[in-house]
C-alpha cells in the first residue's frame, strides 16, 4: 500500500536526485502550509479535491505558467487499501473517509432520518463511492443546454469529455466484451480508469435467459453509456487493472510531477472573502482555512479565481458562510449579506433507493464472501498479488434502466418529470448476495438482492446553515418523497413491482426460491408504499443546490450560477461540481460530475 508518507518521501527523493526537475509541493496541514503558501502567487484556488477538483488541479496545471493550489478538508490516503479494493466499498461509509453527515428527519421516510456518505479524502467521494460509471442520457444535457440557455451543455457537445475523460479498456478476462459494450461510443487514452466487471457470476447467463424471457419489457440494451439508457444491460464501473478508479490516482497523482500544483489536505475552507469592488460588484478572490475547529485561520488570495468543488453540501455551506445567498438567511445569523442570492442551499436533489431480499437455492452466490472467512483471505490474497478474483467486483454485473408506460394513471394528474424518451424513471440492480442498506442482523443463507431505484425525483429539498461555525454540519433536508403530486412513491411502487416481474420469469424459476422478509407481504400499492416510506434510504448523489440558469437573472428559481459556472452577482467566484446541475442526471453522477469540470476546465482557460 502507498502510503501519504511515501509518496511524500518520494517526491522528495525525485527532487533530490534530479534537481533539473521540480515537483508539486503536499501539504499535510493548513499550519504546515502557511508559511510557504502565504509567499505564493496563485492563478487559481480550488476547493474541494473530489471528481470536479482533480478534474481542474489537473487540466488548469497544464499550463505551466499557471500557479495552482487545491485544498482538501479530508487526508491524502487514497491509496488506503479499503479504498483500492472495488469489493470493500461498503466499508468506507461511515469511515474516516466519510464526511459522516445526516439529514433532517424526511417527513416521506416516516420522520426517519438516514446518513449522507461523503468522501473526505484525496479523491472525494470518488474514492469512496460504489464506483458506477453512467454518462447519464442525452435528454438530461440537452435539458440542461435549455435551462441555461447554453448549446455547450447539449449531448452533442458534452460527448467530447466523455471521451476526453476515459480509459474504457477491456481486461482479459471479460468474456464476450463485444456484446456488453459499443466500442466506438469510448477511448481508451484519457485519464480515468474504466471497464466491465472482470468475473463472471452464476447469475449473469440467468440474467440474459430473462431479458430475453421478458423483451418486450426489457429490452437489451448494448451500452448504457450511449445516450440512450434504457434496457436490460452489462454494468461498468470505474474499475481497472482490478482496483478503484478515482479522481486522486487518475487526476491528481499525475499532476503532482508539476511544480505549478501545491496541494494542502486535512485543512477546510470556512468561508470565500470579498476581495476589491469592480465598480459595484464586489470581487471574491480570497479564500479562508484552517486545520480543524479551533485551529488558526489563514487566508489566502487567487489571482484569476476561486473555484469551489466541495460538493453539493460543502459548496453551499461555503457560500451561505460568506454571505453569498439568501438575505433573510445572513440576517438571521448575523452574516453580512454580500449577495442575495436566493437559489444557494435551494433545489436539493437526490435518488431514493430501496433494498429487497430472495432468497436462492444455489451456495454459489458473493454471500461466501461475506460469510466464509477462509475464502475471504484468500480472495484478499488474490487480489493483493495480481489485482484479480473477487475482490475486483462492484455492485452488481447487471441492471435494467426502465420508463413508466406512457399511459400510467399517473400522468393524468403529474406531468413527467423525466428529461425525455432517453432517460429512465427507475432502475433495477440485480445483485448476487444479501444487501440490506438499512442494516439490522444478516441472515444465514444464500440470496439475490433487488435494488431499485427512482432516478426522476420531483421532490425537492434545501441546505440551510445551522450556526455560523464553519466546522457545524449544515441543516441537510434532501425532502425525500415529498413531491405533493405523489409521483415519487408512485414510480418507487411500480419500480418494486417491475422488479418483481423480471425476477418471477422463467430463467429464475430454479434459482429463486422466493422473495425474503417483511418485503414479501408487502403485495398490495398501500402495502408496498408503506414498505418503502419505512425502509427506503437514498443513493449519495446530492445534487443541484447552486444549479446553474440562464445569464445574469438573479432571482428566485433562476439559478444561482451562470451557465459558465461564475456565482452570479460576483466576479472571480465559481462552483464546479454536483451542486451545479440545475437537474440532476437520470444515472449515477460521479461520471456527470467528471465531464461538467472537463468542460469547466476548458471556459476557464478560455478566459485568459
């Protein structure tokens, strides 16, 4: 394992042996980089080292005559082992790399409140995600080109960072790879690790004996990721060489070889800094951190800009601190209001999910993982001296992304929230073993679990600022099926019900013994919306809560980005990440989220 110190010794070492060269500087503290940092001039400050900033410490740095700094709240370890390892994921919620936040209790999930992964780390929650790697559909960017009224967010233009931002390469032990996915739709020469899963699983022949079983309504679909999502099809992840792909070891640790890239971890942003007035426009360039509650405070000035990409959560914080959001918020904490401006914290969204249980009549399941320790070592030891086996698994190997009918009751009173034919209402994950999000003891035996998913919420939630201490988690109220129309609970009912039929087709018959726990009395509409508002919990994709809108409208339900990602009111300032997504994406949004900053990376560079 590559430890922090390691890679510190041997950037050392490079510097030492080749003095010709020069290396980026890693900071373990805001203290140990103040003394140094604080005689630097800096083009640009990113905030926040998840998906969007390794995309922008790296492609800003490519020009060498630009100076950057990124911070990160979380540590350097990305190189941890549980974090290397596709199969431990789990693992990592509720880790040191876990921001470790909770929502307000979800009047929708029966006044539960549940947790809120975030990855604290080198990496973000890149490095502690389940690793699922979705372009989303063509719909949902062509939606976002209407909304801001900006072209260069269509699917036609987005596509070029999709290629720019891949590695899609196929291991050797992919079998029949021409079938699972569409060549031509990937490249094989950008940063980021990616590929189909590496072991083949009892289920997956069952899975296409079904598909095929029921393609009237499950079509198979060749390659999610080619703008049309819906079907029956193979799973890819951001997976390579057997372990974990993720913004630190793909984006990051090449940019390290580069003298104009320092990076501080372990230290947080508590608030950005007017910097100068343009005209009357008041100029924001100077970021404020510290290590940890109480530590001393320093502040540092870009430039060019500050970019925040701390997330959908951090990135709101940051900016209510700074007075950059809703007036009567800054007034009723004491915060001196810079910008009222009233879409920050607004808009909240995010995908509920809900776990279902069957139970198998086959031992040959990934349950032996979890219950057999001796193959569990050696499953370890595989995969520490090749990268191989078990270990190198995600989630599931397949999946189906599916509409409702066109002529559901619910359309008579809701309209469809979906961005269009594209993009799905719901998904299905088919996974080979007992998975209960919700937790509770796990019961003996062998199992299949559904996993199924709304990806078209109408319900829509808020971040609120708790107190003014920047280190006080915010006020997180995701408003989880709440939508009054009810459509939410409606399209989670029919997913559960459209899981159920793909599970009951003939393929399954000698697998399936039949479906396990309370889930399985839950028949009826009124039973099975119970069911879900008692166990449902939310997939980790909080999205949309400093959403992008048309140019320079400040108001109410317009935005609180322009389209180029500039704070609107400010100059100097923008939000690159998640919180951007006026919409969030029919899929899975680590992938989203890569190619907004790929994009990102591009205006800004424009601007010089």
């Amino acid at each position: 394992m590559i430890t922090p110190s390691f890679l510190q010794a041997a950037l050392l070492f490079l510097a030492v042996a080749a003095p010709q060269a020069a290396y980026a500087t890693l900071y373990q503290s805001a203290d140990a980089a103040a003394a140094k940092t604080s005689r630097t001039k800096y083009d640009y400050i990113i905030v926040g080292a998840g998906a969007a900033g390794g995309v922008l410490a790296n492609r800003l740095s490519e020009d060498s005559t630009k100076k950057v700094l990124l911070i990160e709240a979380g540590s350097s370890d990305y190189n941890n082992t549980n974090i290397r390892i596709p199969w431990l994921a789990p693992a990592l919620t509720g880790s040191t790399f876990d921001w470790n936040y909770t929502t307000t209790p979800q009047v929708g999930l029966n006044d539960r409140s549940i947790g809120y992964a975030r990855g604290k780390v080198l990496g973000g929650s890149t490095s502690i995600n389940y690793m699922i790697y979705t372009r989303a559909a063509e719909d949902d960017y062509n939606r976002w080109a209407s909304v801001t009224g900006d072209s260069g967010w269509n699917w036609n233009n987005m596509f070029k960072y999709f290629l720019k931002l891949e590695d899609f390469t196929n291991s050797p032990q992919v079998v029949s790879a021409s079938t699972k996915f569409v060549p031509s739709l990937h490249n094989t020469t950008g940063p980021l690790g990616a590929g189909l899963p590496e072991v083949t699983l009892a289920t997956d022949n069952i899975g296409l004996q079904a598909q095929q079983q029921l393609s009237a309504e499950f079509a198979y679909n060749q390659d999610v990721n080619s703008g049309n999502m819906i079907g029956f099809s193979w799973t890819p992840f951001s997976i390579q060489n057997g372990a974990r792909s993720d913004s630190a070891r793909d984006y990051i640790q090449p940019a390290l070889s580069r003298s104009n890239l320092d990076v501080i971890v372990n230290a947080q942003v508590t608030k950005v800094v007017q910097t100068t007035t343009s005209g009357k426009t008041p100029v924001v360039r100077t970021v404020q951190f510290q290590t940890g509650s109480g530590g001393k405070s320093y502040s540092l000035t870009a430039n060019r800009e500050v970019i925040l990409s701390a997330g959908a959560i951090g990135s709101p914080q940051i900016l209510l601190l700074s007075g950059i959001g809703p007036v009567a918020q800054s007034k009723s904490l004491g915060i001196k209001s810079l910008v009222d401006l009233p879409d920050v914290g607004q808009n909240l969204q995010d995908h509920p999910l809900l776990t279902t249980n069957f139970q198998v009549s086959s031992s040959d399941t990934l349950d032996n993982l979890i219950t057999n320790t001796t193959f569990q070592t050696e499953q370890l030891a595989q995969w520490e001296a090749t990268q191989t086996g078990d270990f190198t698994l995600g989630a599931c190997n397949q999946w189906a992304w599916e509409r409702l009918p066109s002529n559901d009751t619910i359309f008579k009173s809701v309209s469809d929230p979906s961005s269009g034919p594209t993009a799905p209402h719901y998904q299905l994950i088919f996974s080979d073993l007992y998975i209960a999000f919700a937790g509770g003891s796990r019961p003996d035996g062998h199992f299949l679990t559904l996993i199924s998913n709304l990806y078209t919420p109408v319900s829509r939630g808020n971040i609120t600022l708790r107190s003014t201490n920047a280190f006080d988690y915010p006020i997180i109220n995701p408003g989880l099926l709440s939508d009054k129309g009810g459509f939410d609970i409606h399209a989670m009912t029919e997913a559960l019900k459209a899981g159920r039929r793909f599970l009951s087709a003939p393929a399954w018959k000698s697998w399936i013994v039949g479906e396990f726990g309370d889930s399985a009395s839950a028949q009826t509409d009124a039973e099975i919306e119970s069911f879900i508002r008692q166990n449902a919990l939310v997939v980790n994709h909080v999205s949309g809560t400093v959403g992008m809108g048309k140019a320079n409208t400040i108001a109410k339900g317009s935005g609180a980005l322009n389209p180029d990602l500039t704070v609107k009111g400010v100059i100097g300032l923008r939000v690159v990440d998640a919180s951007a997504f006026p919409f969030i994406p029919a899929a899975h949004t680590q992938v989203p989220t890569y190619a907004l900053a790929e994009r990102a990376a591009d205006l800004i560079k424009a601007c010089d």
